[in-house]
C-alpha cells in the first residue's frame, strides 16, 4: 500500500532524474582540475538544463562549498527555475539545534539564495539524536530557509524515527537519499525501497552508476583512476556479463548506452536517480536516459544478472 505524498512534497515525485555535483570541486576523489574544468562543469549544467533536468543535488562539503558556488552561480546566471537540494554534515563538534540553522545559512550563503528546495541530513552520524537534528529542520523551514526537509544514508529504523519526530511538527519526511544501482541493490532487498514507497517518502539513488562502473568505461584492463581504482578493482572482472547483457538491451532499443540503461532501470524501480556529470558528453548521454522505459521483462533480466554478478557462487 502506497501513501500519496505530502502536498509540499509532491513536486519531488514529479522529478524523474536530477544532477549529482559530488564532483563540482572535488579534487580528492574525482580530481577536478585534472582532466575536466570548470568550462567542462559549466557545459555539463547548460547541456542538462537544455535537456530538460530541473533538479540538483550537492551539499556543504562537496569540494569543502566549492560545488554549492559553483551551482549557485550557474543557476543565478541561467536566470531558470532549477529546483536544488543542499546537505548538513553532522560533524562530532556541531551539537545543537543552532548548528544546522548556521549551516544552512551559509550553504544559502554560497549558494547566493534566499532558500533552497530540500535540506538532507547527509548521514545518521551520532553523537546528536536523530530527533534533534529533527526538531532543527522543523525550525528551518518555519524560518523560510528551506521548503522541504529530507535524510540521507538513514536504514530503515533511523528513517521511521525521522519521520515520526517530523510529524510532531506537521512537517513530512520528503526524502531519504542512499547509494542504489544496479551493483548496489541492497535498499530493494532490507525493505527501505518499499518502505519508502508505502510512506510517501521520495528514495533518492545516489551513484546510480557506481561512480561511473555502469557506463561500461572501466574493465579490468581499464580501471578508473585513484580511490576509486581501488575501491573497485576486486569486481571489474565479475561485472563484465552484466555490462554485456546492458549493452545488448541497448542495442535491441535502437542504440542505449549502459549509463542510460542503468539510470532507466532506477526510475523503473520507483527512485529518482541523479548521477554525477563532469562535462557536457556525460550530462548529455545521461538526460538520454529520460522518455522512454525499459520493458518489464527487461528490468527482470538485468536484476537476475545482478544478483548473479554480485552475488558469485
Ligand atoms: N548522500 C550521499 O552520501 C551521497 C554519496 C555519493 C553521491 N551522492 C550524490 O549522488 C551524485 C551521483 O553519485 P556519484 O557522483 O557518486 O556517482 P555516479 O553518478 O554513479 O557516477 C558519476 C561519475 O561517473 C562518470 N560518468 C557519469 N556519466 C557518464 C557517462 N555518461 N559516460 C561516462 N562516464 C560517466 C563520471 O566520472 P568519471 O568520468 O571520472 O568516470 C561521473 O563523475 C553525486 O554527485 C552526489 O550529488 C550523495
């Protein structure tokens, strides 16, 4: 049973697929200014707005504020109505309600915006009740400063607790933003992505193509660069049927890349995927993903290849 969502937060149900700007300014994981600049950053939004993406995520710590400058000044220059989701860290030394008010002002600082469209809790980190931090977005947006509040990273029973500290103040829970794709299906699997669904709570997949392993780029030869190379270097060689089965699926739908096939496959589940974009080549294959869908059949035969790459016996 599904609960329609809450009037404020309908607008995020309407949204198919955003933006990620994890990489915006990121030197330490993504190696910004290396390979791609802030002209490829600057190509990469006009290419996804002409395409019709309406929706960005970032948060105060991708590239320590760089990438909410950098998206503050590409929608105030753009003069369109981008709707945009920023983040608060929990770090250990922020402990009170004031913390995450003095947070989000700077983000809105940067950002250059009076108010954004949908404040996250970025992860479930202690020591500060999950209620307090609760009680702080409900003075966030009585102050005007944000008009949705959302979690990210939060299972099943610290998103029940937000949910329910949010009702005492009337607010909606709008969102939970976690990592879901098609080598990363664990929210289908503990009941979060069903859970969700049935409260009206909008499921946010980030790393929809496993930083970057679903475009099919990357083989064991070819692994991506730095952290990421070692992250992932034990499963380039098991996911190579799936990458397979991907692009064979494409082809039968008159030439989908794998990137678009893995995206198509998170909004087939119900989620709004927003993968990261570091230049107008990637931005624009990606919003390819949108106005058609897989058939049913074909989202049964990519899950069955999933668990079978994931799950080697
Ligand atoms: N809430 C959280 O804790 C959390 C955590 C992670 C991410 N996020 C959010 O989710 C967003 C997306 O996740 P993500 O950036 O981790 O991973 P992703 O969207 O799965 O992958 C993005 C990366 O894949 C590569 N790529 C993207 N499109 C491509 C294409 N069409 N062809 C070839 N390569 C392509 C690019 O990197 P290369 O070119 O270098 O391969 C790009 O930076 C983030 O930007 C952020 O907004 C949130």
């Amino acid at each position: 049973m599904s609960t329609p969502p809450a009037e404020e937060t309908r607008f995020l149900h309407a949204i198919e697929m955003g933006l990620g700007t994890w990489a915006w300014g990121d030197r330490i994981l993504w190696n910004y200014g290396r390979g791609y600049s802030d002209e490829d950053i600057r190509a990469a939004f006009e290419v996804a707005t002409q395409e019709g993406i309406r929706f960005i995520d970032t948060a105060e710590v991708y590239g320590q504020g760089k990438s909410e400058r950098m998206v503050g000044k590409l929608i105030r220059e753009s003069g369109q109505a981008i709707l945009i989701a920023t983040k608060f860290m929990p770090f250990p030394w922020r402990l009170s309600r004031k913390s995450l008010l003095r947070a989000l002002r700077h983000s809105l600082e940067r950002l250059g915006m009076e108010r954004v469209d949908l404040y996250q809790i970025h992860w479930p980190f202690p020591p500060v009740p999950i209620e307090t931090w609760m009680d702080a977005l409900a003075e966030a947006v009585a102050a005007g400063l944000t008009r949705t509040v959302g979690v990210s990273n939060y299972n099943q029973t610290q998103m029940m607790r937000a949910y329910s500290a949010l009702a005492r103040h009337d607010i909606p829970l709008a969102s939970n933003q976690v990592k879901y794709s098609l080598l990363d299906r664990k929210i289908e699997k503990n009941g979060l992505l069903a859970r969700c669904k049935e409260l009206g709570v909008r499921l946010i997949a980030y790393s929809p193509l496993e930083m970057g392993l679903l475009t099919g780029k990357y083989t064991p030869e070819n692994p991506p660069p730095g952290l990421r190379g070692r992250r992932y270097a034990g499963i380039l060689a098991n996911i190579q049927p799936l990458l397979r089965l991907m692009t064979e699926i494409g082809q039968d739908l008159g030439g989908k890349s794998p990137a678009q096939i893995a995206l198509n496959w998170v909004i087939c589940k119900g989620a709004l995927p927003i993968p990261g974009a570091k230049n107008a080549r990637q931005a624009a294959q990606n919003a390819g993903a949108l106005g058609w869908r897989l058939s049913e059949d074909q989202v049964a035969a990519l899950d069955e290849m999933s668990d079978r790459v994931t799950q080697p016996s």
